[in-house]
C-alpha cells in the first residue's frame, strides 16, 4: 500500500510542478502494462502493472481489471479465478504444467557422488551453457496433474534430453490440450549437444495420453514451428520458419485443414510476429513490422474453396501493436506503444476503425512532461534505395539552435526499429537530455521487405554500414545539427556496429557507446552458445579457409581488424552473465582502447545478462550513458 502511495504521490508532485522533460528517474518510476486476458463473463480486460522498487531493487506487479468498454480500474489480489484456464482439459479433470528434471550427469558429484562438494562441471558437447545459465542437466519438461492434486505430475518427455517449454524463453505458450483433450500438444527442439547448439529445428509434438504414444507433427519442416495455436473449429496453426539454422527466417502462418498444410502468408511480402483468429473462424489476425512501426494485418480462411487468400493491413499510424488480447463486439483488444508512450490497453473498432484508450496507468504522467517529436523520413542509400530513418527531437525543439545528435544502430541484427518504448534504450530520454536521435531501419530489419530483411545476413560490415552513414549524412546536413558532436551508440550487433563504425567513420562522430557488442568474430564464434546463427550468418567457421563467404565475414567484416584507425573516446558495458555475447568481447575492445591510449571506461554488470533487469543497475546504465555524453559530446 505504500508503494501504490508513493507512486501516486509523484504523479501529484509532477501536477504540481512545471511541464519536465523525462529523465532516467523518472522512467524507472513508470508502471509497465502487461495484458492477462479477457474475464470468463467477457465483460473485463484483467492485466498487471509491474512497477520498479528501487530501493529492494526489485519489480513488483499488481493485478487489475478494467471493463472492455474503458473506466475505472479495480485493484485486485487473485486474478486466476478471473479467467478461463486454457491449461485446464476440456473435461476439467487435469491440468498442463512444466517442470525442470534431471536428466543427464554432468556436475562432479553426479559422477562421484561420494564427493558432494565438487563443483566441477563435465561436457562432452555443446550446450555447455545457455544465455545466462550453464546447462546442470536438468531440462523443461511438459506434462498434467490432476486438478486437485497438482504434485502428482505424469512426465510426458520422460528420460529425454529434450525442453519444452523451449529455453531460455518458451513458457505456457509452447504447449496445449488438443480441443477433444485426448492429447497434449507441445513445441521442442528433440536435438542434444553440438547438433542442438547448430540446428533451429523445432517441431511440434502430440502426446497421446490413452496410447501414450508421441508423434511429430511436422516432421518435413527442417525450421522453426512455434506457437501452435487451433482455430475455434478445431484446425491446428501454427509459425513456420523454412531453413534450418536461420533464426530470423519468414515466419509464416500455417493452417492443417483436411490433412493439407495451407501457407497463409506464403505469398505476402513480410514476416509473422504473433497471431490470433476471429471468434468466427473466418480470419487470422496477426501483428508483423511494416514500415517502421508494428501494425495488425488480416488473413482471410478460405479452407479448400477458391476464394483467393487476401493479407489485409488493419491499423496504421506512429505507434507499435504489441499484442492481441481478445475480440469482443466488433472490436479488438490489442496492447499499443510509441517512442513516447509505454505500453497501454486500447481497444480498435473494426468497422469504425476508430482506437479508444483503455487503461491509462501512465497518462497523468505523460500529461506532466514535455514530449518528443517523431519525424518520419527517407534517405537515398549509397546503392540507390530508399530507407525509412526515425529522427527523434528533444522537446520544445527549436530550428534555429544547433542540437548534438546521436546515430541509433540497432541490435538483433534482424530486429523492427519500430515505435518500440524501451526502459533502456529510451529515445524519449535521450531527447529530453537536448540529443537528436538518429534510428535508421537500415539493411536487416524486417517491415521493408523480405528481401531487405535478409540483406543482412554474411554482409555485417557491407551495405548495413554504408546505410547508417548515408542515414547520420542526410539529417546532419540540416542546420540545427551540430556536426561536431555527433556520436555512436547501440547495443548486441548496434555494438558491433559501434565497434565496425569506431574504425571506418572518418572523424565523423566524436563518441561511442557499445553495450554488449560483438568485437571479435573470431573469438565470437568460439565462445557464443547459440552456433547455429553464428554459422548463418558469418557463413560458416572462421578456419573453413576455402570458404570465400566466411573469410571475408572474419576478416574485411572484423572490427577487431580495424583497431588501429580508432581515434574516438568510447564507452563499453558488458554483462558478465551474457552468453550470447560473452564478456570477452567486451573486453578485448577495452583492452585494445586502453592500450592505444584512447579516452575509454569499461561497465561490467557482473550480476546481468544481454539487458539489464534490476532496477538500480538500470538507472545506473542510463546515469553513466549520459554522464559519458557530457565528458565526450
């Protein structure tokens, strides 16, 4: 109750006071939304607020329903009962659930049990370790508990070394009751060791629980199947991915109609992020980038007849649809975003094709501050395309000052700069400190096309550089740029951007920021985890020497290789518990800078992975960014 207190208190204040501009504190004081679903009698939307404590250095969430047609917000402490349980069997007798077993030996005490306190650790394979966790031999299994009695858990996956849900980041959505409850069915990658560290071949499975029998259902997909899904007259769904090792491939909806396996989306120009069907069966909703946002488009059904299939985009505007939470009266229920407003519940007449704002948790807060200016554009790349950029303006900006601007290089690499809110990388609080900012979609990013999402992949120091420059080029040449005090700043492959840009940028900026970057391809690949996109997209190993592909990736494409040309102070955070870049990478680069006696300072997060979850250490990465830009810019 205090803390509900307190946050009302700073809403208060901030009425009371002069419009502010957003800063790092008060960013972390937001309430995060997050959508439950819609209530069993469908009448309220029930969702959660997760609010940082800074002082416990923890996030805390509080439960709420709020009706469909928007009003006031009701606090409450048990939601569950609130909801339908789609992990309940139809007949109400079980329930789906997961839990981490032990499957295979490879701590010292497994082999030797007579040595309990030996923590060391064998491994004859990759999978050595995961994201920020090192593989202990235990594994997610799916499987059901009767309802009244939850501890009495039937292991469905029994002895295989095998997660489902997938790690690090499958949860409840990657399994389900069949609609006759006669099976379960659930997502895994049935691969182990160095063949499931280099292969991105999930399926779907379906366990019988009268037979006990398992039978893949999409055994000739060499890719990803993901978030199997049936429509409300039975028919399976699912995201398909085709190439094995690809992670970020066309994700395309599949429908299993009559036994046949029907490509909705085969023909569209762009890629699946989430999807919901109608209530009536007739449509797939779903959400994919598109122009540097993230809008909802539609799919029509049209099961075996002749009726053409026809993607329709629904929404568009300045902001990002983030998820579908459920349809009711004609209207959709979808959370939505900009780069100047956290998440929120809104509703989206179909018909009217009218949005209404439904919870409003930040809206006095936003209300209090001055807000940034979002300005769409197109630059004219080096090889005669066009790009969208973002430029972000500080707010009450005025043309006739000079501003420092900084160049957004995006992770991922494949990954939608979209109208994302982000509690890190926060264009809001950028611009609110006086920076322009710069976001190219630049070669990689999906929304543009699939031929320029996968631009990207074997050319990471190609095209994609040339994209940012001409990007940082074209909005420099306005007058209110301060063309000498530009910087870098970005994070995942946006720090290898950095570290790539930090050597060919001919004195153009005059500070970097890289946060988990990748700085050494060579090393990369020998000690990242996930070896499948590595392989992808560096085109192979850096010792295959008759592989054209992969030495030009590991040696014209190596930031490493260009430390010699760097001249320009910069600023490197790193995650000791990030796997997917490792601290290495990190560390190599401080080395190189310090022993070239550049102007450099290393952040090292011992406790955080490739983001930045507590709240203290978050509001700490943003005091240092932009103390750094003060010394530097």
């Amino acid at each position: 109750m205090k803390k509900l207190a307190f946050i009302t208190l700073i809403f208060m204040g901030l009425s009371a006071a002069a419009q502010q501009h957003m800063t790092p504190e008060l960013l972390w004081q937001l309430g995060r939304v997050s959508s439950l679903g819609l209530s069993k009698d469908g009448k309220n939307i029930v969702y959660r607020v997760s609010v940082p404590d800074m002082d416990e250095n923890k996030i805390d969430s509080y439960y709420y329903t709020i009706p469909v047609k928007g009003g006031k917000a009701t606090k409450v402490e048990e939601y569950k009962d609130l909801l339908d349980d789609r992990l309940v069997s139809p007949d109400g007798k079980y329930i789906l659930t997961h839990k981490e077993v032990k499957v295979d030996k490879v701590n010292g005490k497994d082999y030797y049990p007579e040595l309990e306190k030996s923590t060391m650790q064998i491994y004859n394979e990759l999978d050595y370790r995961h994201w920020d966790t090192w593989n202990d031999g235990t594994h997610n299994h799916v499987g059901f508990a009767p309802v009244n009695d939850k501890d009495d858990f039937t292991d469905i996956m029994e002895g295989e070394p095998y997660d489902s849900p997938q790690k690090p980041f499958g949860g409840e959505e990657d399994y389900l009751w069949s609609p006759n409850g006669k099976s379960i069915l659930y997502v895994a990658k049935k691969k182990a060791g160095t063949e499931y560290a280099t292969s991105t071949n999930t399926d779907i499975y379906e366990y019988n629980l009268e037979s006990k029998a398992t039978v893949n259902l999409t055994p000739n997909n060499p890719g990803y199947d993901t978030q199997p899904a049936f429509s409300p007259d039975g028919h399976l769904t699912w995201l398909q991915m085709k190439r094995d090792g690809y992670e970020a491939d066309k994700n395309d909806i599949i429908v299993r109609f009559k036994g046949m396996d029907m490509n909705l989306t085969k023909n569209w120009d762009g890629t699946v992020d989430a999807f919901n069907w109608s209530p009536d069966g007739k449509k797939i909703y779903f959400i994919a980038a598109v122009d540097g946002t993230r809008q909802l488009f539609e799919v029509n059904f049209p099961g075996l007849t002749k009726i053409a299939i026809i993607v329709r985009q629904v929404t568009d505007g300045y902001f990002d649809v983030n998820s579908i939470i459920a349809f009711k009266d004609n209207k959709v229920i979808v959370t939505r975003s900009d780069m100047n407003h956290a998440n929120e519940i809104f509703s989206y007449d179909l018909k009217k094709e009218k949005w209404e704002q439904i919870t409003n948790v930040n809206t006095a807060f936003y209300n209090k501050i001055g807000l940034s200016k979002t300005e769409k554009r197109y630059v004219k790349t080096t090889d005669g395309k066009k790009m969208l950029v973002w430029v972000i303006y500080p707010p009450n900006f005025d043309e006739n000052k000079k501003y420092p601007t900084l160049l957004y290089c995006q992770g991922g690499p494949q990954a939608a700069l979209s109208q994302f809110y982000s509690f890190r990388w926060n264009f809001q609080v950028m611009a609110a400190q006086g920076y322009i900012v710069v976001a190219p979609n630049r070669r990689g990013m999906p929304g543009h096309g699939v031929e320029w999402n996968e631009a990207i992949s074997k050319d990471w120091g190609g095209q994609v550089m040339e994209d940012y420059l001409s990007a940082i080029d074209n909005v420099a040449e306005e007058k209110y740029v301060d063309k000498d005090r530009l910087g870098a700043v970005g994070a995942s492959y946006g720090g290898y951007s950095v570290f790539y840009l930090a050597g060919i940028h001919e004195n153009r900026f005059k500070t970097f920021i890289a946060h988990d970057g990748v700085f050494n391809l060579r090393s990369m690949y020998g000690t990242t985890e996930e070896v499948f996109f590595t392989n992808w997209d560096g085109g192979g190993a850096y010792w295959e020497k008759n592989n054209p592909v992969a030495q030009k990736t590991y040696n014209e494409f190596n930031p490493i290789n260009f430390v010699d040309k760097w001249d320009t102070p910069i600023l490197i955070y790193q995650g000791d518990k990030d796997f997917r870049v490792p601290i290495g990478q990190g560390q190599e680069a401080f080395q190189a800078a310090q022993l070239r006696g550049i102007k450099s300072r290393f952040i090292v997060f011992p406790d955080e992975n490739h983001w930045v979850l507590k709240p203290q250490n978050g509001l700490v990465w943003q005091r240092e960014f932009f103390k750094w830009l003060k010394e530097t810019l």
